[in-house]
C-alpha cells in the first residue's frame, strides 16, 4: 500500500530492525496487559483486602474489650504482628474531607477495599510527607487513627516485571543492531565495488563476505566484472593493433608525397590527397582513443574550467566565435586525458556546425555541469540519441557529413559515463544543438 512504503524506512538495516523489535514490543505490551489486568489486579486488590481486614478486626477486638490494659495488649499486638500503629482519639470528630489519594490505582483500590469492609465512616490519606498511609475510622465516641508502612501495600513484583521487560527489549535490541550491522556491511561494500567499477576505478580489491546470498551475489559481480574487463581488454587490442598497422603504410605515404611536393609543388591533386591522409591520421586517432577508452589513466583531482579554458584556445582561430565566462574552479576527480577528449569532442562539434558557441559551466551540490550550445542545424529529435552511437552520422544538406569517423560522441558519452556522468542533447535556443555534460562530484 502506498502510506506503507511512504512510513517504511528505505535502507535495509531499519526495515530488518523493524521487523525484529515490531513482534517483540506488541508481544511485551500483550504481556504487559495481561500481567495488569489479571495478576496485578489481584494482587494489589488482595494486599488492599489484607490491609482493610487487618484494620476491621483490630477495631471490632477494641470494640469488643473495655477493660484497659486488653485494650494496649491488643495495640501491641496490632503493632508488633500487622505494622499497624494505632492510636485512640477519645471523643473526636473526623472531619468530613475528601480523601487525600496520590495518583497510583493502588491507592483507590485501598479506598474501595475499606469502603467494602467497613460500616463506619473514615477517612484515608496516602500523601503523607512521612510515606505512610492513614486511615481514620469514626468509631461511636472515639476517632481510630491507623498508620501502617506503605510497603504493606506494594507488590514488589510490578517493579521486577517492568525492569525485566524493559531490561530484557534492551538487550534483544542491542543485539539485534549488533548483528544486523554485520549482515548489511558486506552488502554495502558490494555496492561500493559496483560503484567504483562503474566509475571505472576498478582497482579497487574487493572480497566476499556474509550470508551465502550476499556472497553469491559478490562473486557473481566479480565475475561479470572479469568478463567485462576480457571483452575490453580484447577490443582495445584489436583496434589498436588495426590501427597501428594502417599507421606504418600511412606514414610511409606521408613521406612519399613529401618528397613528391618538392617536384609538383601546389598541384591540387597532391593537397587533396595530403587532406584525405590527414582525414584518416584522425580517423584512426579516434579509432585509437576510443578503444583504449579510458585505460590505464588514473583519476586526479583537476579544475573543469581551467580544462574547458585551454581547450577553447585551441579553437580561437578556426572563425568561430566561442564565448565562456570562466568561472571559480570547478575542482573534481578526473582522468585529465580522457575528459580533455570528451571536451574537444564536443566543443569540435559545436564549432563546426555553429558560428557561434556557448559554453557555460558550474558547480553544483552534486554535479558539475558544463552546458555546449552552437546556433548550426541542430538534430532532430529522434536522432539525439542515435548520433552518441558509434559511426552514427547525421549526413542531410543541412549537416553536411564533418569528415569524421562519428566515434566523436561516442567517445565523449563513454567518457561521460567512465566518470559516472552522462551527455544529454537538447535543443539550445540559440538555434542549435545543446550538449549537457553533468558529472557527479
Ligand atoms: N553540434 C551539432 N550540431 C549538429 N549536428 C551535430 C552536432 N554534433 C554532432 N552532430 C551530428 O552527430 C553526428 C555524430 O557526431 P560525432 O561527433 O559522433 O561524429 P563526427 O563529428 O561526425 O565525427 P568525429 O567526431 O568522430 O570526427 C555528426 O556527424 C553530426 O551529424
Ligand atoms: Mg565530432
């Protein structure tokens, strides 16, 4: 039910706890109850029976005896074998006050327990300073004044079941938070290594622990985790073996039509066919970079926008005007390298649909956002997510084809997410395209 999972706690360790202590505190409020409602009622109506009818028979043996000295052997008695303190007042009259009773029930149970044994009127006080309760009885011409210890009238055992109880939840809870730490550790460290490796700072060692489930769940991830690292490790090399192979005949090509130049020189076909190797030199740079994807570079903390600054001066003489405020340092953990990529990638868009680029970054609580827009064709928006797909061109009239390869995206957003980010395209209203890079800090 909806109200349930709005009052339910989120994390594991509450809910777990919940479930123990819920049970067990409803099973002490039932005991709690019955304990009140049937024992102590008893009992504390018997102590109170015990003491009226201490009190009852004391009077009628002094009703019964004149004679003085039966009189004091009787309160003697009464003192020595019931605690019951007696004295005679010949020939008062009690006061008709209310009785003086403190808040506990036990007290109204004494009252009703006198009320029930006694045929004259009396008065109870149980607030005296000195704890003790007196009862004073209204006898034909004389006032009875009883004084009896309040311990007559305690049951220990109330005190002893309520510290139990209460005694007992303590520890039950104590232990329970106890064990219950130690089964949600490994969990959470489980959740730190799947973070960390989706980070990609997969250095870090990490080991099964816990329950069997949590330990299977563990070394499942570790698994997936090699398998990912082999199939990686497999692409990289591969392109980058592609790669470094078609460099030797393209260098070789390079220098051919070098030393062809000096013959020819300015000959159209030569330039177009030193742009076309150049072309390629980038194409398989971007091969290159985009299957070591970010390997092998460790993060360091550095400033976003002094990164953002030194790429744009790279771009300040292409004839496009590219405007950025610089900000107060955006300071998180990158790979320097690979984030400067991403950034090229997107600005060298940008700057070569648009005349005119935006670029904005901030710091906020959790993320850092760097915001690219250019006032070009823009994308449809049915193709925003398909140009982050590898070799994904746009390619109309429009947006003519750029020349590249179309790994650019493809590599900033892998970038992006190697950081725990990620790239979203919209629509600037500058016209264009607006990339928006947030990166967890
Ligand atoms: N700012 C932009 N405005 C309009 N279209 C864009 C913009 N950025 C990217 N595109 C479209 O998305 C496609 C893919 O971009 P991507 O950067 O991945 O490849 P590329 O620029 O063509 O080649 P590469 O970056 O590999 O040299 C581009 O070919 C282009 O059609
Ligand atoms: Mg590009």
């Amino acid at each position: 039910m909806a109200w349930q999972k709005h009052l339910a706690p989120r994390g594991l360790f509450w809910r777990s706890l919940l479930i123990m202590l819920i049970p067990l505190v409803l099973l002490q409020c039932v005991m709690a109850y019955i304990f009140y409602e049937r024992h102590w009622d008893t009992v504390s109506r018997r102590l109170a029976l015990g003491i009226a009818g201490d009190v009852v028979y004391v009077m009628h043996e002094l009703q019964q005896e004149q004679s003085i000295l039966a009189r004091k052997w009787i309160l003697d008695a009464a003192k020595r074998e019931m605690q019951i303190d007696i004295n005679m007042e010949n020939g008062a009259i009690l006061p008709n006050d209310a009785p003086r009773l403190s808040s506990r029930i036990i007290d109204r149970v004494l009252h009703a327990a006198m009320a029930e044994r006694m045929n004259f009127p009396f008065h109870i006080d149980t607030r005296r300073p000195d704890g003790k309760l007196s009862i004073r009885i209204q006898l034909p011409n004389e006032v009875m004044n009883v004084l009896t210890p309040r311990k007559r009238l305690d049951s220990s055992t109330t005190y002893i079941f309520v510290l139990w109880m209460v005694g007992t939840s303590l520890i039950v809870a104590a232990l329970a938070i106890l064990f219950l730490r130690n089964q949600i550790r490994p969990i959470r460290r489980l959740v730190h290594a799947a973070d960390a490796f989706g980070k990609g700072q997969d250095a870090l060692s990490f080991k099964p622990s816990g329950a069997r489930e949590i330990r299977q769940a563990a070394s499942a991830f570790i698994k997936m985790r090699a398998r990912i690292r082999r199939h990686i490790d497999q692409r990289t090399e591969m392109l980058a073996g592609v790669s470094h192979d078609l460099r030797t005949p393209l260098t070789r090509m390079k220098l051919q039509l070098a030393m062809l130049e000096d013959k020819e020189k300015g000959s159209s076909e030569i330039k177009e066919i030193i742009g076309d190797i150049a072309e390629m030199e980038h194409m398989i740079d971007e091969y290159l970079s985009f299957a070591r994807g970010q390997e092998g570079e460790a993060p360091v903390i550095a400033d976003l926008s002094e990164m953002l600054q030194a790429v744009i001066e790279g771009y300040k003489n292409n004839g496009v005007n590219i405007s950025f405020l610089k900000t107060s340092p955006i300071l998180i953990p990158v790979r320097p390298q690979a984030m400067k990529r991403c950034l090229i990638n997107l600005i060298e868009n940008a700057s070569h649909f648009g005349t005119e680029v935006r670029i904005k970054a901030k710091l906020g609580d959790v993320v850092a956002e760097i915001i690219i827009e250019d006032n070009g064709p823009g994308v449809s928006d049915n193709q925003k997510e398909e140009i982050f797909k590898p070799f994904y061109q746009v390619n109309t009239a429009r947006s003519p084809n750029t020349g590249g390869a179309g790994l650019g995206l493809a590599i900033a957003r892998d970038v992006a997410r190697g950081h725990g980010g990620e790239i979203r395209m919209s629509d600037s209203d500058m016209g264009g395209l607006k990339a928006e890079l947030k990166i967890p800090i």
